[in-house]
C-alpha cells in the first residue's frame, strides 16, 4: 500500500479521469500544454491539468507527471504569443497567477479554444464559460494588485531599507514590482509575501523577486 501511495500514477481503467501534473511555475503549465497536445489528450472531456503541490493523491484517478522543459514551453509560449496576442497573453498569466485550484484546467481549456478557432475573437466570447471564469477571476487579480500598490506600508529599518510585508489574496508580486520601482527610485527596498515566502527586493532601481511562483491550492 505504502508503494502504491507513493506512485505518480493512479488508474481504475477508462472510468477515471486524465490528469496532467505539472511542475508549480508557468514554465511548468507551459510544458504540460506542450505534453497534452504531443500525446493527443486535448480532446478527453476528462482531461485536467494541476500542479503537483496541489494534487491529492487518489485510487481512482489516473495522473502523469510532466517535468518542465524550456524548449517546449517557449514553443508553445511563442504560439500562444500569435493567437492570443498581448493582452490575451496578460489574461493567461494573470488568471495563472491567481492560483485557483483549477486554473491549470480553465487556462488549458481556453488555450484550446484559441486553438481550434483561430479565427476568433476569444477574450471576448463570455459565452464560453472558461473564458468566463478566466476573465472574472483577472478582474479579481487586478483589484488585489491595485489594492496592494495604495496600501502596502513600509518600516523603515536600521539598515537603511524600506520593509513592507503583506498577505494578498492573489500571488501579485510579480506584477507590483515595477509600481514600486518607479516611485522609490532612490531607494533600498523589499516587499515580503508573508503566505508564499517569496519577496521582491529592489537594491537602487534593480528589482529582483525572490522566489519561485508557487502554487495555492485552497478554493478562492
């Protein structure tokens, strides 16, 4: 049994559902997108993508894991790149950043979407209830950037450093950085995210985030 637990791969025959494991970064989603369509699994109704620090191990699920490789990610980022554009492209790695359970499978489904009709106008067909639930929840990560970027306090320490710690609800460090670096150009300073133990710490004008983008598993 203990063996069994530790399997990354879990199947009851066709009655279970495909899961796609990935690696908690972009890259990592990126590289799974590039597996399913390399193993022709777009298709399976059944089909979810999650990251790996996220999944529940289960009896009656069948999962694979993909490790991130940055050639097949930057392939499938630059063909992303041309259908969905820039803006489509904010939408993926915002959505990406919120860290919702499912995100992994709602972007995928999106990106789908894009790619069977290339044609479209994607973003803006809400009637597509992934491309729904994509476009709420970029929403609901811009007002938690905006929200950060009015009301995160700094201490100023001993050292000469400005400190701020915050707890957002979305992983939005990495889109308030440039916020801050424009308006303490002068300044030594760090931003520490308290619930991902990840930080952005600019040394006079050069930003640097310390940390991988992790992965939320909770409902949001």
């Amino acid at each position: 049994m203990s063996k069994l637990l530790q399997s990354h791969d879990y199947t009851v025959d066709h009655l279970t559902p495909s899961i796609v494991l990935y690696e908690p970064s972009f890259e990592g989603w990126l590289s799974a997108v590039f597996y399913v369509y390399g193993n022709k699994l777009q298709n399976d109704d059944s089909l979810q993508l999650i990251a790996q620090d996220c999944y529940v191990p289960s009896l009656i699920a069948q999962a694979t894991s993909v490790t991130t490789d940055e050639d097949n990610a930057e392939r499938v980022l630059i063909k992303l790149n041309k259908l969905l554009g820039r803006s489509g492209m904010r939408n993926i790695l915002w959505g990406f950043l919120s860290e919702k359970h499912n995100i992994g499978t709602i972007l995928f489904q999106v990106v789908k979407y894009a790619i069977d009709y290339p044609s479209r106008h994607i973003m803006e067909d809400l009637g597509n209830l992934n491309v729904l639930e994509l476009v709420q929840t970029v929403k609901s990560v811009g007002r938690e950037k905006h929200r950060m970027e009015a009301f995160v306090r700094f201490e100023h320490t001993t050292d000469d450093i400005y400190f701020a710690r915050v707890e957002p609800d979305f992983n939005v460090l990495p889109l308030i950085g440039e916020h801050f670096r424009q308006r303490y150009q002068d300044q030594h300073w760090a931003i520490y995210d308290l619930s991902r133990a990840m930080a952005f710490i600019m040394i006079k004008a050069k930003v640097r985030l310390n940390a991988p983008l992790p992965c939320k598993p909770s409902l949001i």
